[in-house]
C-alpha cells in the first residue's frame, strides 16, 4: 500500500507546530517586571501566601518577605511563571528605593 506524500508532509507539519506550541507553554519561563505595582490584598491559606498585584494573584514562597509586605504601599514586582504554574515572586522591592525589602546598610 502506498502512502500519499501529502500525508507525510501533514503529519510533519502537524508534529512540528505541536513542538512548538509544546516549548512556548511548558518549556520557557516567561517574567513580567512591574514598576509602581500598588498591593491591593495580602492573602494566605493552606497552600501558600499571596499578594494581589494589578488583578493577579501572585504567590510568595519566603513567608518573611509576605509579613513585610503592606497593603496599599507601592512596590517593585518581578514575578515568573511556567506552563500551568502559578506566577510566583522572585524579586520585590520598595518603589523608589536602592535597598532591598528588609535590607541593611
């Protein structure tokens, strides 16, 4: 039996969009970097603690860095996400301010 070569040309086409589709979902880490982002809630419950920043629930892993965090204040956010995960901070900083949350001299 004889495959047509418009079935092979198909079904690589097919496999190649679905790689590609396959990286940029899964496979690559996208970041976002917010300037002036204003906290509008602090939330926690059992699986983590989480701030509300410009409509997105963004999850915060060191629990130190949430308890400083304030309401209302405005705030340099970085924040990462990949595939189905939660978007999660990975730097923040007070707007306007050289030193780190929390930080020294």
């Amino acid at each position: 039996m004889k495959t047509h070569p418009f079935n092979w040309f198909a079904t690589i086409i097919a496999i190649i969009a679905v790689s590609i589709w396959l990286l940029t979902s899964y496979g690559k880490i996208h970041s976002t970097h917010l300037t002036e982002a204003t906290i509008s809630e602090k939330v926690h419950d059992d699986s983590g603690y989480y701030i509300q920043v410009d409509g997105k629930k963004l999850h915060v892993k060191d629990t130190s860095t949430w308890m400083l965090l304030e309401a209302g204040e405005h705030y340099e956010v970085t924040y990462e996400w990949y595939g189905m995960k939660k978007p999660y901070v990975t730097d923040i900083n007070q707007a306007h301010d050289e030193d780190q949350i929390g930080g020294g001299h």
